[in-house]
C-alpha cells in the first residue's frame, strides 16, 4: 500500500473520530433518560460495529483459505481476529462503563452481552491455537476450521440465549435514536471504520512478514508472492 | 473365467467407519483405562458439587441437570483428548490415514465412539445423581435418555474435531477446553434445562423446543465436523 494513502487514511481517521466526538460531547442533545452518559454510545457503538466487521472478515478469510490456500488469506484472517479481539474488548470495557450508571451493574446476563463475551472467549481460543502450532501450513489449516466453526457458533450463542432469557425476563434497553444523535454517530463510526482499516492493514503487513519469514521455501503455495518480491512489499499490501 | 487375482476393493464410508469403531471399540475394551478414568473423574465431579454447596439439599434438587451435564463435560475433555492419543503412539495416525478409505470416515468413527462412551457415562451417573442430589424422574426415562444421546452427540462432534487439532499441538491439555467449552455452550444449556425438566416437571411444555435446539446443534456441527474434518488431518 502507498504510504501516502496509509497514513493519510489515518489522518483522516483521527480527523473524523475527532469530529465524531466533538459532536458527540458538545453537539447533540443529551439523551432524555440517561443524561450525559448516554454519550458513550458515539464510541461504544462504533467500536462493536467494527468489532463485529473485523470478525466476519476473518470468517470470510477463513473460508476463503479453505477453497484456496495461501499465506495472504491466512494473514488477513490472523489480523482480522486480534483487530476484532481489541475492539470487541474495548467496546465491552465501554458497554460496561454505559450499564453502571443505567442499569445499576456493570454486568448483567442479557442476550447481547452473553453472546458477546461468548464471542470474545471464542476468538482468544483462536489466538491461542495460532500461538500453539508451530508448522504454518497446519496452523493456517487449523485456525482456518476453528475460525468456521467458531463464527457458526455466534449465531447459535445469540438466539438460544435470548430464547432462554425469553422464558424468564427480559432486560434490555430499546434506544430511538434521535437525528442530531444520527450524525455524530455516523462520523465517528467512519473515524473508526479508518481506524480499523489502518489496524487491519499494518497488522496484515506484518503477519504476512512473519509467514515469509516461517516458510523456507516461498513458494510452496500457489499463489504466493515469492520471497524476491519482498523488497517491494508495497506489492503486497 | 478369468483367473486374475482380486483387486483390493475400496472400501465405502459405512464399512470404513464401521471397521475404525470396532478397533477403537476393542482397544477400549481391552483397556478399559479411558471408561475407568471418567467414570471416576465424573464421580469425584458430582460428590465436589455437593461438597462446594454444603449439604443444602434444595439447591442441590433444583441445579442437579447442571451439575449433571457439567460432570459429563469436564469428563468429555478427558474422554476427547485419550481418543487421539491413543492414535499418536506408535504413529497409529498414519497407518490410520494411510488406509484406502475414506478420510471422513476416521471422523465419524471417532465421533460416534466418543458418543457411545459418553453416553454409557452419563447412564452410569443418572442413579448416582439421583441418590446425591435426592431427584427423581418426573416425565419419563425415554425423555432423559433422548437428552442424553442428543447431548453427548454434540459434545462428540465439535469436540472430535478440536481433539484431532489439539492432539498436535503444543499444550494440548490447555488448548481442548479452551476451544470447545464456548462452543458447545448453547448444546450445555439445552441439555441442562432439558434435564431439569425432566427431573422437576415441565408444566409448560417447553422440552420439546429444547430439544429441538439440540437437534439443529447436532445437525451443524455433525455437518460441519464431516466436511471440515478431512482437512485437519491431511499431512
């Protein structure tokens, strides 16, 4: 990739986040229940978007491996699921920081949050098998079945436990969401879908270094970038 | 007419996983070290669970199905992990591979065998379950042995699957749990609350879309471990 067009995606990011927050702290109404704290939400939100897009893109490169081996896909799945890790983190750190002062817990076993946290264990057992195997071939082979059956997972997590919930009580929190709120939720969500997409593009760089320096011989998978065409990695991004 | 020798004969799907059962099925018989150590690791979890509450009998009643299906999953680990250890002495995993036969069939083969021994676990714990914990079986035995085979099918799927990963990697005893206890979450709850209904009533009618659950678990991850699982073990 250019770095032009590297650091300036996260200039833009930075620029778009900063806007995002400013109308967020400063622009919109507060919320007519929750006051001040409700503005969370323009970064909280945000966050899990991307956390959620970052994991479907690695189940995409997982799929995609699968069909077609090579160390590119195996290299944007790796950066996709520690991206994903990090933002879905974050994103709980914020939810729980927002449920205190609203719900009166930081914690509470509602569908989202199960699912979620179930989701982040499910992704740090992904890391840590990436961490455990040694062969990178095996290991894209095998993170690349752990990351399907992990994603097919979410899904099941979601609606069982609500359905589960369902027969009990029910705690959950509709928000409307009103139009001058709309627009700085919308540009910070930009700001960070830059961010991300800076992250995700160093990350992959990386990973996909890493994989050239593991394989001795470059070529033992069709489709590669041979090793003499890494002094030009701007190619391979 | 022809007097040329017969030539070996591939060997289908069925008949594979028939023929690596009944090897797995004798090496345990012959054994019986992987039945003796969960029994008894399954025991010592269920006698923990009471000791953990003290003796409050009616917390005990009430959570048994959990206390149940959590026994046979901390055994599953064990159970899992042994069925491919087995395979790693002496490179037993290559000849295995190394047959004619189809690769899927190595899963199914597995998979059905650690059913079959967890299922057999959880028949011997049911009595023992239900002296500790003083429950008794309200709706019918038919209904806690549905749940049962439909729970330990899905710990046996996914689980086989991970098993097989696992067995090759560096702290394995780690990574198993790791991966296979978020996953197999819906299953444990489906299962669990099932069992309890059984054991306390089910007033509502609500067993069947637990089962039903359970079954679409079964039917996604007997699916995907099949189609998936060739690719594991190629070398």
């Amino acid at each position: 990739m250019n770095k032009f067009i590297k650091w300036g995606l996260l200039v833009l990011a930075l620029g778009l986040l900063g806007a995002g927050w400013w109308l967020g702290l400063a622009w919109a109404p507060p919320d007519r229940e929750m006051g001040d704290v409700q503005r969370i939400m323009y970064v909280h939100v945000p966050l899990q978007w991307m956390a959620m897009l970052a994991m479907f893109i690695n189940f995409v490169a997982a799929v995609a491996y699968l069909f077609k081996a090579s160390w590119k896909l195996d290299s944007a799945a790796e950066a996709s699921a520690e991206i994903g890790l990090v933002l879905g983190t974050a994103g709980m750190i914020t939810g729980a920081i927002w449920g205190r002062p609203t719900w009166g817990v930081y914690w509470s076993w509602d569908p989202r949050l199960t699912s979620e946290a179930i989701m982040l264990v499910t992704y740090t057992g992904y890391l840590v098998l990436r961490r455990f195997v040694e062969d990178p071939e095996k290991r894209a082979t095998w993170s690349a079945v752990v990351a399907i059956i992990g994603a097919i997972n979410l899904p099941i997590v979601w609606f069982s436990v609500r359905w589960w919930r369902s027969l009990h009580q029910v705690q959950s929190s509709p928000r409307t969401v009103d139009p001058e709120m709309v627009l700085p939720l919308r540009v910070s969500a930009f700001g960070m879908l830059f961010i991300t997409l800076f992250f995700m593009a160093v990350r992959y760089r990386q990973a996909l270094a890493e994989r050239q320096a593991e394989v001795a011989l470059p070529d033992a998978l069709p489709g590669d970038v041979p090793m003499s065409a890494s002094h030009n990695p701007s190619k391979v991004a | 007419m022809s007097t040329t020798p017969p030539r070996p004969r591939a060997i289908g799907l069925v008949a594979a996983t028939l023929a690596l059962l009944r090897k797995d099925l004798l090496i345990e018989w012959r054994t019986r070290a992987r039945l003796n150590a969960i029994i008894f690791f399954a025991l010592a979890t269920l006698l923990m669970f009471s000791f953990a509450l003290g003796p409050d009998t009616k917390l005990l009643e009430k959570n048994a199905g959990g206390y149940f299906w959590l026994a046979i999953l901390f055994a599953s680990v064990l159970a899992l992990g042994e069925s491919f250890r087995v395979e790693s002495e002496n490179a037993c995993m290559d000849g295995v591979r190394l047959a004619p036969a189809d690769a899927r069939a190595i899963f199914l083969s597995k998979a059905l065998g650690n059913t079959l021994l967890l299922t057999a676990l959880g028949a011997l714990l049911v009595p023992v379950m239900v002296a500790l914990y003083g429950v008794r079986i309200v709706t019918s035995f038919m209904d806690l042995g549905l749940i049962l085979l439909l729970g330990c099918l899905a710990l046996s799927a996914p689980g086989t699957v991970y098993a097989a990963i696992s067995s090759n990697a560096r702290a394995r005893d780690v990574l198993l749990p790791l991966l296979l206890f978020p996953l197999v979450i819906p299953a444990l709850l489906s299962a669990a609350k099932a069992t309890t209904l059984v054991l306390q009533g089910d007033p509502m009618n609500q067993f069947n879309s637990w089962l039903g659950l359970l079954g679409g678990f079964n039917l996604i991850y007997w699916g995907v471990g099949f189609v998936l699982f060739p690719r594991i073990i190629e070398d």
